[in-house]
C-alpha cells in the first residue's frame, strides 16, 4: 500500500479547522438590530446620568432614570463583549494570523488613538469648563495628556476588546478545538436554553463574585487613556469568550437558532430578570438605609449582590437575544437606517453629550426634558458626523 506524505503546515490544517458555519454566510438581521439597539441604549445610558436621583450633577433629576442607569450598567458592556465574541470565528476563518491581528488594529485600535486625543478632550472640556470659566481648550488637551487625568469615557471598550480579539485569535489558530465545549452546549441548548443560562451564570459568579469582593465593584485601571472597571475585566472576557463559543457552530443549529425556544420564550427570560433587578434594588436600600452608604461594604454584601448583578446580567441579555431573534428572517425595522453608521456614533457621540449637557445646565427644564434633548440631539448629530466621515476615502475600513 502506497504511503500519501501529509505536506499540509500547522497553519493550513488550522485554517481549515476554521471554516465558517453556512450560517454566517449571509448578514444576520437579529445579530445587527441587537448591536444597533445597544448602541442606543448607550446614547440613552449617558444622556440621563447627569439627571438621576442619586449622584446627579445637574439640578434637574428624576428617580425614574436611576433604574434605566441601574439596569443598563448591569448589562450592556458585557452584552457588547458577548455579541462582538460571536463573531471571532467567522473572522478568523478567511483571514491569514497576521491579517486578522492588522484589522482588529485598524478597526478598534486606530479610532481609539485617535479619538482618545480628540473627542474625549473635547467632551471632557465641558466639565472643566464647569470648574474654571477661563480655562483655554488648548490648555485643557496639553494637561491631559501629559499631566492627566486622561479619561477615556466609553472607549475603554475598543481597547479592552482590542486585547480580547488577539488573544482570542492566538487560541483558535493553536488550538482550534479550544471553544467546541461551548459549541456543543450550544447546540443542547437550542431545546434547552436554561442549561446555556445556568453554565453562564455559573462561570460568571465563579470569576466575577471573588473579583468584586477583593477589588471592589468601583476601582478603575488607569494608565494614561487606557482605563478599565478591574472588577469586570475578567467578567467582560467571559463573556466574549463564551460568545465565540457559540459563534464557532451554526447558529441555526444552536441557542441563537431563530427556532429556538430561546426565541419563542424571550419574553419569560424578561420577566424572570425581575427577580435579580429587584433584588439589586433591595441590596442598594440597605446600603444606604441601613448601613450607612459606607465607602467600604462588608464582604456578605458583596457577594449577594454579586450574584444578584450576575443572574440579572445573564437573564436580561437572554431576553434580548430572544426578542431579536424572532425578526432574524426579513422584514423591516426602525433600528435598520442605523445598522451601518452604529459604530461611528458610538464613537462620535459622547463629546456631543457632554455639550449638550453643559449648555442645558442652566436653564430651568425638567430632568425629562433634558435629557430628551439631549438623546435626540447627540444621537442626530452623531449620525450626520458618522455619515460626513464615512465619505472620507478609505474610512469604511475603520468605520
């Protein structure tokens, strides 16, 4: 019997462990209006922060948008990581190593350098401005970036990502089998979305609950531009992590199927996210009615609301996955005329915030108001910006 010598590299037999499921073959509609919606849910997080009950820096303030900043705080970055997880795989599969780690750059690392010297100056101007009328912008950008602080507002996120997407992809190329254990919970989880969310929940409060009690749930990373929550960078990987799992299979063979129960029950997963919001809310009564809104919590609150931010995290992502799903097959949306340019005001639309809020400090509106004006206004002004820049040759790449 004539021997056939194996002349495939490491390289080509990973590659084509690496193929993309047909599912990922054509745009996935749920996928984008989920993206598209959380981006709004962004706009929305930081246009009513000034104007919560607690905490607020505008005299204008309504205890309705303190559970809108509880809720959103609780989920959407780590929904983000998850959604931006599903799609490692299918990216990796038609691109060389090196390719793959050059457009991460160019997509997350490119607009962070430069927003990060640009639109947060600019956005953050406006509080100084707050502090000391006089205070020249040029004087202000010098500062922050040789002396500091140099905050990155939201775009933390890029670089954090950035990280995940590297190494997400070394272990794929090295190891392709490295995420098939998610894959095939996937898959069960397609009948039974419960098991999906009980693994979830189970890796999650495994990392995220010691993290919390050690670092605390409020101390941030901090190295030039470059910032972090400490106590949710883990969590955050988690998730990426698990998404890719996931996004490694057929989709319409797994929890994200449009025919799963996932997806006929999404409004049950809503409903059952209740429990932990609401037990948040008891927990952050008690902080403040009966121990005293202490600067450092003892460790049993720590851990119960821990869990409690994990079981609400997981469920409400789940509801949302769900509702989106049922429109995976066509039709049209009102979140579909901003599927493109969603990137882009994400990235444009905090130095347009933080201005609108400034100029509305003085005047004499309700909290409702203001921040009404503010979300419409950030979010139009946000798009055209995206709209004029995506004409820029070559900025599709990035944006």
């Amino acid at each position: 019997m004539a021997l056939v010598s194996d002349t495939s590299t490491p390289f080509t037999r990973a590659t084509a462990a690496l193929k993309p499921p047909k599912a990922w073959r054509t745009r996935n509609l749920s996928l984008d209006r989920t993206r598209t919606f959380l981006t709004l849910l962004v706009l929305i997080h930081h246009a009513v922060i000034p104007y919560t009950h607690f905490g607020h820096t505008d005299g204008a303030s309504w205890l309705g948008f303190d559970f809108v900043v509880l809720a959103t705080d609780s989920f959407f970055m780590a929904m983000f990581f998850f959604l931006s997880g599903l799609f490692l795989w299918p990216s990796l599969s038609h691109r060389a190593p090196g390719v793959f780690a050059r457009d991460r750059l160019v997509r997350l690392g490119i607009p962070f350098a430069a927003a990060a010297v640009t639109i947060i100056p600019i956005a953050y101007y406006a509080i100084a401005l707050r502090e000391n009328d006089g205070l020249s912008f040029t004087a202000f950008w010098w500062k922050t970036i040789t002396v500091g602080p140099w905050p990155s507002g939201p775009l933390w996120f890029l670089w954090v990502l950035l990280i995940y997407s590297v190494v997400g992809g070394a272990m794929c190329r090295l190891f392709p089998n490295c995420l098939a254990p998610i894959t095939r919970l996937s898959e069960r989880g397609m009948n039974r979305p419960l098991l999906v969310f009980a693994t979830f929940v189970v890796i999650a409060m495994v990392i995220y609950v010691p993290m919390r009690v050690w670092l605390g749930p409020n101390h941030w990373f901090e190295f030039g531009p470059f910032s972090v929550q400490e106590s949710r960078f883990l969590l955050y990987a988690a998730y990426f992590f698990l998404g890719a799992g996931i996004g490694a299979g057929d989709l319409e063979d797994g929890v994200l199927s449009s025919d799963s129960r996932l997806a006929h029950e999404w409004s049950h997963w809503a409903l059952a996210s209740l429990v932990p919001y609401g037990a948040m809310w008891v927990l952050i009564i008690i902080k403040r009615e009966i121990l005293g809104n202490p600067d450092q919590l003892p460790n049993w609150y720590e851990i119960n609301y821990g869990i409690a931010y994990v079981l609400f995290s997981t469920a409400i992502i789940f509801a949302i996955l769900g509702y989106f799903l049922r429109f995976k097959r066509g039709g049209w949306s009102i979140l579909d005329p901003l599927q493109n340019d969603a990137y882009g005001i994400f990235l444009v639309h905090y130095a347009y915030m933080m201005w609108l809020q400034y100029w509305l400090y003085s005047y004499n509106l309700s909290a409702i108001t203001k921040a009404t004006i503010v979300f419409v206004l950030a979010l139009l002004l946000s798009w055209v910006t995206t709209v004029a820049l995506r004409k820029i040759p070559g900025s599709y790449r990035v944006l």
